[in-house]
C-alpha cells in the first residue's frame, strides 16, 4: 500500500516536471522578446520609414501591409467561413455529401502553409494575374483561415439549444429566417472569438505569402490591391536572414510589435469569450 | 419577394458549404499543372529516389531523396520529443492539476500556439542553436536535432489539446469504478484512462507529424540547409518545405527547377492528405 502511494507521488512529480519543461521555455521566450524588444520602440520606430537598407529607421510599411493583409483575409474568409458553417450545421443532412464536405475542411486545415504559398502563386499570382499584390496574399491567406472559422463558428452554432429553433420553427418561421433571427444572433460572440483567432493565425505567417505579396524593401505605403507590400513576418525573416549586420535591437523590436499585433488579438477574443460565457442563461 | 431573397441567400449558403471542397480540388490542381511539367523534362523514377538535389547545376539534378530523409530525420526525432512530454503534459493538465494551475498552464500552452513560427525559428537560431553547439562541440548548433527540438515545441499545444480532450472525454464512470476498486489515482489514469483514450492519443500523434512534416519557416531558419542524404541529428539538413521556401523566389518561373519545386510541393499535399485522413479515422473510431 505505501509502495502504490510513493509510485503515485514520484509519477505525478514526473509529469509535472515535464509539464514545467512545456510551458517554462513559452515564458522565458516571451520575456526575451520583451526585454529585448522594448528598447527598440520609439516614434521613428513605428511610424518611420525603414532607411539604410532596413539597418535603421522604421518598419512602419511593414506594420500597415500586415493590418492589409489580416483586412483582406478577413473580407474574404469570414462570409465565406460562416455561410459555410451555416450550411453545415443548419442546412446539411447527413449524407456522404456532408462528410465529404468535413473531409475537404479536414484537409485544407492540415495543407502545410507553404503549399499554400505554392497555390497561391500558381493560381492568383500567375493563372488570373494577379502578380505579387496585396490581392493575392489576402485570398491565399483567406483560404488558409478558412478551416478555422468554419471549425469555430460550427461550434458556436451547435451551442445554440435546439428548443430556441424548435419554438422558431413553431411559430411558423423559415429555416432562414431562422437562422437569421434566432440561431445567428445567440451565436454571434462565439463566432466572433474563433474568427479572431484564426485571423490573428494570419498575421503571423510567412510560407504563404512569401511568394504572392511580400516585398523585400518598399519603403513606402502600397497604393492599390495590386501593389506588392510588406509585413512584419516575412520583414523579420529578412532582418534575421537576409540581411547581414542587422542591430538585434531593431530584430527584437519587430518581434515584439509582431507578438504584441497577434496577443492583442487573441485577449480581445478571449475576453469577448468569458464575457458571454457569464451572461449565457441557458 | 421574400422568398426569392431567401432562396438567393440559401443558395449562397450552399455553394459556400461546397467551397472547401472546391478549394481541395483547385489547391490539388494547381499543384499538378506546374508540377507534371517536370516529368517531361525530368524522370519520374529520377525525381523521387535520386539522390541528388542540384538545381542548379549543368545538367541539373532534382532527386528529393535528401529532402525526403531529411523532413522523416526531423519529424521522427520531433514526434520521439513531442509525444511523451506532450501525453505527461495532457494528463498532468488534465487529470493532477488543482484548478487554478490548470488555467495557468493551459494559457501557457495556447500563447505557445500563438507565437508565429518565424518568431520561434528566430528563438531558435539565436538559443537553441548556440547551446547545441557548445553541448555537443560541434562546428554549428544548425543542426536535424535544432529542428526536431524545435519543430517538438512547436507540436506541442496541437498534441497537448488534442489528448487533453480524449482524456476529459473518458466516462467519469470508468474512473470512479476503478477508485471504486482501491487503485490509486496514477493507477486509474496508466490502466484505465490512457488505454481507454488510446484513439485519441494515435490521433494526437498523427496530426502532430502533420503539423510537423509541413512547418516551413523554423524549420529553414535552424537546420542549417544542406541538401545531403542525413547520416546523424547533430548534422545540417535540409527539409521538403524549406527546400520551396528558400528556392522558390530565385528561380525563373516556368524552369525546370521551377517545376520541380512545384513537384515537391504535390508531394508534400498527398502527405498531408494521408496523413490527416488516417487522423481522422482514428478520431472517428468509436
């Protein structure tokens, strides 16, 4: 008996400490990138051009081609993502159709991003013509967010208690009306939060927009849909390898305005999150 | 009126349904289009056991073996990490932890999901690869062991959740019968609850290679890129996916090796493609 009582202390002791070795390296990481980061934040910094081949000076066009392209994938994928969950949880039957659907988002959820960017090149860029533009980047991502805002925005519709659309039906509603009136409106905080991360998601990749937008050095705004920009993740995977004798200052610092953009985003959505979790009253 | 408003929209809501499939087939067909050219140029045979990844010499060579042995090198090292630290993890979370740690760890593992990969290869270069240098002495930390580790932490939240839930997801029943028994706790959870969660686990384990076989900018920034058939982990490699991020904007669209990288890149889906299809079956099995 006391044999089975120290197993059991020496095993969860085990599993903590490897659980410290998962989560303890996530902290030291951020507090490196903070540490080293906040000295580089500056006026110059976030609104300035980059100068002297992005040695010094700002990142400011990389800061505005990464909040176009989150814009762009998010006009995109999120009427596409929630008409799509719609259909899936409102609409479809239960049939191989159905399945088959699940399978295609299964899939396009687990394309490596760089097969993205591959796509994206072969069909935006070259097929339609597109060029590198901010055009293409935004549906190539769109299409790669598109698995997570179906997969969340299913969840917060199968939340909404089938009694509400049974009394909907009751009183002599159509299925759209609804969705649109009874089902949409209940769920709207959770489609919310999932379409924010996926969005957040977004910002943060490189493999598939390094071939259909992203430019090297640009130190200006881009002017239309068609032009070329840059942003944060592939300016940092610039700064790091491309470009010798960059000062880790100005590296840090584009990592923290990075990290910061994409942590925003994911506290707005969790708090958007707790929030209705304690005023739901079903 | 209204009902051929309804009836717009209900259609919009179909075909929005039918679009992933639409974007599979396309991503698919895009894929083949500038790939299969290759094949005219190139032997197939050639293309996936040669042993030589030259692009750009006279003639070319475009054999993705080295590239093959490198991803299966990283990913097998990454998934040996990731799948024990990943299930201790799950089970400490999910079945030891007082509450308020669970939280705490929890939101440790989701920001862990949230830092971009780029940042986290940059992490790597500039830590992980310095310590591996000077534990093991070798020339450079950019190593197929960097990018296991890497790539193991970058599975991490992926594993973690997904076991999370198939643990959670044990009838509570089970559990009470065997305390109901007199085991001890650490006993219900290694004979009751981790064989009756075993799907999910296989599942975990399979997404986890999937994620790791298709992660692309860590994994170019800390293995050091050197296209060579791998013979050690404290040796540069050089992955499938880094191979078309890190060539893919110095080539002249419709070349050979412009081509070929778009080869790779179907090889790469049916990967995936495999991979999360046997996923699913094993999350489906019940």
């Amino acid at each position: 008996m006391r044999d089975t009582r120290r197993a059991e202390k020496i095993a969860f002791t085990g599993l903590l400490l490897a659980t410290i070795l998962v989560v303890l390296p996530v902290a030291l990481i951020l507090f490196l990138i903070v540490i080293r980061g906040i000295p580089a934040l500056n006026f110059e910094f976030l609104f300035g051009m980059p100068r002297e081949g992005m040695r010094a000076g700002g990142i400011f066009p990389a800061i505005v081609g990464t909040i176009y392209l989150v814009l762009g994938t998010a006009i995109f994928s999120i009427p596409l993502g929630i008409l799509a969950a719609v259909y899936l949880n409102e609409y479809a039957k239960k049939n191989w159709l159905t399945r088959l659907v699940e399978l295609a988002i299964l899939n396009l959820a687990g394309v490596p991003s760089i097969v993205y960017g591959l796509f994206g090149l072969g069909l935006f860029v070259t097929f339609l013509g597109f060029g590198a533009s901010l055009l293409a980047g935004s549906l190539t991502l769109a299409i790669m967010t598109l698995p997570v805002i179906i997969t969340s925005t299913r969840e917060a519709l199968m939340a909404v208690p089938r009694s509400f659309r049974e009394v909907s039906f009751s009183l002599g509603a159509s299925r759209w009306q609804t969705v649109r009136y009874v089902v949409l409106p209940n769920a709207i905080p959770g489609i919310i939060t999932g379409t924010i991360l996926g969005l957040s998601r977004a910002a943060g990749e490189t493999a598939p927009i390094l071939f259909t937008v992203a430019a090297f050095y640009l130190p200006r705004l881009p002017q239309s849909i068609f032009d070329q920009a840059m942003a944060l993740p592939y300016h940092i995977y610039v700064l790091s390898t491309q470009v010798p004798n960059v000062n880790p200052r100005i590296q840090y610092g584009t990592i923290l305005v990075l990290v910061s953009m994409i942590f925003i985003l994911n506290f707005v959505a969790s708090f958007i999150r707790t929030r209705f979790r304690k005023k739901k009253v079903w | 009126m209204r009902k051929a408003v309804e009836l717009f929209i209900e259609k919009a809501i179909f075909l929005s349904g039918l679009a992933s499939i639409v974007f599979v087939i396309l991503i698919f067909i895009f894929l083949l289009r500038e790939g299969i050219a290759l094949f005219f140029h190139y032997p197939f045979f050639s293309f996936l056991f040669g042993k030589n990844w030259y692009p750009i010499s006279e003639p070319p060579q475009f054999g993705i073996l080295p590239l093959i042995l490198g991803s299966l090198l990283v990913t097998v090292g990454a998934i040996v990490i990731v799948v024990p630290l990943g299930l201790a993890a799950a089970i400490y979370v999910a079945e030891v932890a007082p509450s308020w740690l669970r939280d705490v760890l929890k939101s440790g593992i989701e920001l862990l999901a949230a830092i971009p990969s780029i940042v986290l290869g940059f992490i790597g270069v500039v830590t992980l690869a310095p310590w591996l240098k000077a534990i093991f002495h070798i020339p450079s930390g950019l190593t197929a062991l960097a990018g296991s580790i890497m790539l193991a932490f970058m599975a991490m939240p992926t594993v973690v959740s997904i076991i999370e839930d198939a643990i959670v997801s044990v009838p509570k029943s089970y559990r009470e019968g065997s305390l109901a028994l007199g085991a001890t706790r650490w006993q219900t959870i290694y004979r009751v609850i981790i064989p009756s969660a075993g799907s999910g686990i296989l599942a975990a384990v399979m997404l986890g290679i999937g994620r790791v076989i298709g992660e692309t900018m860590a994994v170019l920034m800390v293995t050091g890129n050197a296209a060579v058939i791998p013979t050690s982990f404290l040796q540069p490699v050089r992955t499938l996916t880094a191979t078309i991020a890190a060539e893919m904007g110095e080539v002249v669209s419709g070349s050979p090796h412009y081509y070929a990288l778009f080869a790779i890149g179907i090889v790469l889906f049916v990967i995936s493609f495999v991979i999360n299809i046997t996923a699913d079956f094993f999350l489906h099995r019940r």
